[in-house]
C-alpha cells in the first residue's frame, strides 16, 4: 500500500477474509500513510452477500479507520462492484439499493460517533436553523396578504401586520424592540417597500441596542438591499410558494456544522499527543479555553489545549440546543476583546452564533490544540506544574508547564435521568431538553410540562411558546425566586443617556413586577 504510486487507495474490509485487517493497518500502515499524505477506501459492504448491512455495522468499520486516520483520510467504499461475475445473479438490484441506503446512513452515522469520542451524552453534529419573526407592511384585508399570513405564520415564531396609516414612527416603535431573532419585514407594494426603507433607516440609527439583522421582502418590486417576491400571491400554492422563499432566505447561513470545531490535526491524523514542555496548559477548549489561549499566545507564549473530545466548544457545542440562547447580557459572553466588531455573537445571542465565535478562537490556535485527550492528574511541583494525560488510542504522558489553567464547569454534569410512574402509558413525548433532543417534536397546539428551573428549563419553556405551544407549566420542587433573561432583557430596550446610562430605580421596580407575577403564579 506504501509503494503505490496513488493517494486514494481501495481495499477489502467487509468480507470475513478482510473484516479485521484494520488492526494491523493500524499498527503497522496508518502512521506512514499519513506522512505520505494517502486517503484509504475501506470496503464496508460486502458485495458478495445478499445479506444487507445494518448502518450501526458500517458506522462501526468506518470510525475503526477514523479513529486512526482522522475523518478526512477516509471514505467509504464497498469491497468491490456488486456484479462479481457477468453472470452473478446473488445481488438483484433492490439489495444493491438497500445496501447503498445502509452505507449512506452509516457514514452519517460514522462522522457522528466521531464527534462524540470523549463526550458524556451523544450531541448532535449540526445546529439547526433558530426561528424568525414576520412584520408584514399593507392591508391586513387584501386577500393575496390573507393567503400569506395563514403561510408565513405557520412558519415564524410570531406575526404581525402593520398598515401605512401607523406612520413611520409608530411602525418604528413597534419593531425597536424586536432585538432577539431576526426579523423579515414583507412589504404588500412598492409603496409599502418604501415606507418600509424609512422605518429601517431609523431602525439603523438606533445604537442604543444590539437586534438581529432585519432583511426587507417585497411584492411587485426588486432593487439592491430588497428580496423581490414576484406579484401578490392569488392562490395558496402561490402563497406558500412565497413564504417558503422568505423561510429560505432567513434561515440561510443559520445552520451551523460541528465538523468545522473540529480542530486540523484530528481531521487529518489520530489525536496526537500533547508536548513534553510549553508555558501554560490549558484544561479544556470551551469559550474560556480558547479566550484564554488566544490571550497567552498574542503575549508571545507557547501554550496546549488539552480537550476530551474530538471537538472544541465546551458546553456550547456539547449540551446547547439549536434554539438556547445566552440568558445573560453580552458583557458575559462577549468576545469582542479578541474578535473586535466582526464577532457575531450580541445581546442574548443564539447557540450558533456562540458556537461560530468559538470556532474564530479556535482557528487561530488551531496549532495548538490536541483533542481527544484526558487529563488524569496537575501536580504542583516547583516553579510550575507537571499535568499527566493520556491521549485517545495512545498511552501516557507529562507535560510540564509554568502554569495550567483549568478552563472547566464542574457545574454542569451529565443530563439527570427521571423516570415516574406510569411513565409507559403516556401517550406524549419524554425526553431531555438538551442536545437537540426535541428537535423533531412539533410543539404546535401542544400542553407543555417542563420539569425544574435551571437556564435550561427556562430556554425551553421559551422554546415551546414561541414554536405555537398552548400552553407551559414549569414544576419545581424547590420555591424561590427565578429571574429569566426577560429582566436583564429588559435592560437593553430601555432608553439611554448622554452617559450610556439608565435610569437604575427601573431595575427594582422589573424585580417588583417579577416577583409579583411569580407570587401570583402560585
């Protein structure tokens, strides 16, 4: 395999005679190959057998390369083509298709076990696009606009209809405040559109707060800085054809791929081992890992990231879900000490947004970062301190630095698992509120119960009412005083001064109203 003058290479893996030559291609090969800079195609599917591989099976083959290799030095392949002979009649086309249906399930399945190497609970490996909000501009009256509300509303988070006669400044006023997902403005006409340009202009203006970006849509007019919808829907095919083009539109760059926090080195080889000696380790590559790597190493230190996993991002990309938000102002999270004004993370910022400012830091220490290793022990010894790890599929090692930082939560652990009584019979969904785990729940019309009230209990009551629940109940065993993001949100809408300054005797009276909503809640 060394000798051959070509970088993609095919083999056997599937067949009995071949299913275990991974070890010794591991033991023996993949070091070399990675030198020489070679992919492997390792047969996943035996094209012999009319028995049809279960995709767990195929993942499992593939992720035994992976795991030596790195993702990007491997691709699935089969053993040979599914016509062994002119005359083979053992595989019949419906098989053939089957076991391709397998090999492309298990590949998705193979990057996903991957990504979770080292991570407690099984996250999933994109974030899906977060909702938006629709102002429609024009008479709420005209039929082609009715067609449309009934569309778009079954797809935003909220709607809401504004006629010209409010004015510019009242139409100003009632979308100053949508600061936390972005917002599609719909104008009816090309008159609407303008009316629609002036209100953005004041809305531009208004630095006193962070908002999502608003993208203005119009029927019957198309020029730079507008999205042209073609005339006025007459029919519910048209209508739906237009609110899927406003859907696609704000959801587009919104999809976030884990894969890109995974860092060069685990793409392209095995996790590999952290140095014998730098400045400063760094236990963990979440938010406060990577800032404080970045930090060190502008001052001219030599510093490792050591991360468990195959991918960086901490919390945010381990536990967060599509639509978690952060529940405190931006001066908690904000990264623009490093980043300046091109972060993309602001007030209350969204999961991806969090995730793609992340993955800023992480690219300008990607050197040195060294995934899929565990720390076991940090030992003070004198003038620093040694930190003992092992590598994943390597043994142990000591690095010894000036200093190690403990960029770790111990706060939050793995997901708790609840079970009650009659559990089994209820006809609902049951699951955790992380990790995506009710991505695929459609929360419309739906009765809500979300069990505590930590930040996640919060996200996902919010959560379901803006996806059409009916209704949520929070239950909580222990009674006390809970201040939702809606309190520090508050902050930000409020008028400034000269100064950058607010009225402060407002806070106490938000907390006033709070506790007052909470009390009469029962």
């Amino acid at each position: 395999l060394l000798r051959l003058d070509a970088r993609y290479i095919s083999i056997e893996g599937a067949n009995p005679r071949h299913s275990q030559d991974w070890e010794y291609f591991a033991q023996h090969v993949a070091a070399r190959f990675i030198e020489l800079d070679k992919i492997i195609m390792p047969g996943v599917l035996d094209t012999r057998s009319p028995l049809v591989e279960h995709p767990d099976l195929v993942a499992q083959r593939l992720v035994q390369y992976m795991r030596v290799l790195g993702p990007a030095r491997v691709v699935a392949s089969t053993d040979c083509g599914f016509a062994t002979t002119g005359k083979s009649t053992v595989l019949t086309e419906d098989i053939v298709w089957l076991k391709l249906k397998a090999l492309s399930e298990g590949t998705r399945q193979a990057t996903a076990r991957f990504l979770n190497i080292g991570c407690p609970a099984p996250t999933s490996v994109a974030y899906s696009p977060t909702g938006f909000r629709v102002t429609i501009l024009g008479d709420a009256r005209q039929a082609g606009l009715q067609l449309l509300q009934g569309e778009l509303g079954r797809r935003a988070w909220s709607l809401d209809v504004v006629p010209m006669e409010a004015g510019v400044e009242r139409c100003y006023d009632r979308l100053k405040h949508s600061v936390d997902t972005p917002v599609a403005i719909v104008a009816a006409g090309p008159e609407e559109a303008a009316f629609a340009e002036q209100v953005l202009a004041l809305l531009a203006r208004d630095r006193n707060i962070s908002r999502r970006p608003h993208v203005l849509f119009a029927f019957g007019a198309a020029r730079p800085g507008l999205e042209g919808l073609g005339a006025l829907p007459r029919s519910p095919e048209q209508a739906a054809a237009a609110a899927e083009a406003v859907q696609r539109r704000m959801q587009a760059g919104m999809v976030f791929d884990k894969r890109q926090l995974a860092p060069s080195s685990v793409l392209a080889s095995a996790p590999q081992a952290p140095p014998a000696q730098v400045d400063v380790v760094i236990i963990g590559a979440g938010l406060l890992g990577l800032h404080a790597a970045v930090q060190l190493r502008r001052r001219g230190f030599t510093v490792a990231v050591l991360e468990k996993r195959m991918i960086v991002g901490g919390i945010w990309s381990m536990y967060a879900n599509s639509h978690s938000q952060v529940n405190s102002s931006e001066g908690g999270y904000s990264l623009k000490d490093v980043l300046g004004e091109a972060g993309a993370n602001r007030d209350h910022s969204t999961a991806r947004e969090m995730i793609t400012d992340i993955g800023k830091l992480a690219k300008e220490v990607d050197g040195s970062i060294y995934c899929g290793v565990s720390v076991a022990k940090v030992l003070k010894r004198s003038g620093g301190y040694n930190v003992v790890s092992q590598t994943e599929g390597a043994g142990m090692q000591v690095t010894s630095a000036r200093g190690a930082v403990l960029a770790i939560n111990d706060r939050v652990g793995m997901p708790r698992p609840c079970h009650w009584p009659g559990q089994e019979a209820f006809r609902g969904t049951v699951t955790s509120g992380t990790n995506d785990n009710l991505s695929h729940v459609s929360w419309q019309g739906k009765r809500v119960v979300v069990v505590g009230m930590g930040a996640f209990a919060i996200e996902n009551a919010r959560t379901a009412l803006e996806h059409g629940a009916d209704h949520v109940t929070v239950v909580v065993r222990r009674h006390g005083t809970v201040c939702p993001k809606i309190i520090d949100y508050l902050n930000f809408v409020k008028p400034f001064d000269a100064n950058f300054q607010h009225d402060a005797t407002t806070n106490i009276k938000q907390m006033q109203s709070w506790s007052s909503l909470h009390r009469r809640s029962g």
